[in-house]
C-alpha cells in the first residue's frame, strides 16, 4: 500500500480557530501501525476544546490536532508487526496505557495516569489522513462495517461499560439523562440487553424525539421534574448536569 511523504492534518491552533496544514506522515514505532483514517467523530470533547481551549486541567497550549472516535485501513506496521495486517480495517481505541504502572497491572489500564489518549494536549488526534498507534489498540472490523460505524465503536463502547457497570439486564428499567448522542448510545444498549423500561430525559424536544427513535420507552422533559410513581434499577447520567443528577 503507498503512503504519501506528506498529508493533510487539520489543526486547532486557538480558540475557535482550525486551519489545515500539510505534515509529515508519521512513521509507525516498534509495536505500532500506521493507519490511514477513514472516518473520525466529533466528540463533547473536540468541541470544548474548540470552543473554550480547555476541559478543566486539560489547557490547549499549541497547535493540536483533535479528533479520537477514529476508524481507517492499516497502510504500514512497524517493527515486531505482522505485515498481514497491512489492508486491515480497523477501530481504534485511542487510549494508550503505559503498561508498567499499579493500575494497568492490576487490569484497570482505563485509569492508567500515563495514559496517551489522542486529542488530549499535548497529544495530536485523528482529524488527519495517517495515524501511528500500537497494534493491539487499533481492532479489526468486518468489511461489512462501514467506516463511520467503525469510527463510532469508542463511543459504542461507553454505552456498552455504562450498561454493564448499571447491570441493566434483561427486564430492567432504567433512567438516562441527557439524550445527546451518548444518551442515545446507552438507550440503545439498554434494548439490546434486554431493558423493558428505558426512561430517557432532557431539556431539548428535538434530542427527546430522537431518543424515541433510538430506544426509549419513555421520554421526559427535565424541566417538569421526576413524575410521581417512577421506579427504576438503574440511572445513567449522561448530561453532566448537576441539576439531573439531583
């Protein structure tokens, strides 16, 4: 597979500023794929950075390149790689941890402090043509998959660890608020797994249609409050409102 010397990258270089520039392709490391994106989300995430320059402790000090819902084709494999990957379509999962520390020993490598997590300053992201990250982080996908189901296989799998950290099983009722595209995700695994009530509310009459369509049995208007007589097993929080919350 060619891969150019140069590619397109677009880069954040301020607040509400992004341009695209032209950089080297990146080269893939000893254990590392090169990968040429196919299909990249926009994250909550992305858009703060875009819009305020930071999330909390995470401050945007230079040029970076955003983008981490990513998913493409592998068009080189560095050293110690199996070259039968080369033409793979993959979903990648955009958290490197460093392997070595107590938590990514103990098996809880998402809490990894050392953690390389594209997007996330100083580290560049995916809104680029190529990517370089280690092999056993970028997952093969059926070619029936298309490459922005792929680039939505990291947010999927939120849903997926909120439902099974709620233990939303079969018959459960569950209560999610924020019906953003999240909220939607883990309405839809809560119907996979088997939920009878799937209770989703918000403030924006168009995301709480959206969420009919996605899962929900029921809708609420967060405004009005919790109606009387609701019973649920589980809630899931995915507005990151403390008013919800409450």
């Amino acid at each position: 597979m060619s891969v150019p010397d140069t590619m397109r990258v677009s880069v954040l270089r301020g607040i509400r500023d992004v341009a695209v520039e032209e950089r080297p392709t990146p080269q893939p490391g000893p254990g590392e794929v090169l990968v040429r994106v196919g299909s990249v989300g926009v994250c909550g995430s992305d858009v703060h950075y875009y819009e305020h320059g930071r999330i909390g402790d995470h401050v945007v000090r230079g040029p970076l390149v955003l983008g981490h819902e990513a998913g493409g084709r592998i068009a080189g494999v560095g050293e110690g790689v199996d070259v039968s990957r080369v033409g793979q379509r993959v979903s990648l999962e955009p958290g490197v941890p460093c392997r070595h520390c107590v938590q990514c020993r103990a098996g809880r490598y998402n809490l990894c402090p050392d953690v390389v997590f594209f997007a996330t300053p100083p580290v560049d992201g995916a809104f680029a043509e190529y990517v370089t990250i280690a092999e056993d982080f970028a997952y093969a996908v059926p070619d029936q998959l298309s490459d922005d189901a792929a680039g939505l296989i990291e947010p999927l799998s939120v849903g997926v660890w909120a439902n099974r950290k709620a233990r939303v099983g079969a018959g459960s009722r569950v209560l999610i608020s924020g019906a953003g595209p999240v909220g939607l995700v883990v309405a839809q695994v809560a119907r996979a797994r088997g939920a009878s009530e799937i209770v989703v509310s918000d403030v924006d009459s168009r995301r709480l249609e959206a969420a009919t369509r996605f899962g929900a049995t029921r809708v609420l208007d967060a405004r009005d409050g919790i109606p009387a007589g609701l019973v649920v097993d589980a809630f899931v929080d995915c507005s990151g409102a403390p008013s919800a919350v409450a």
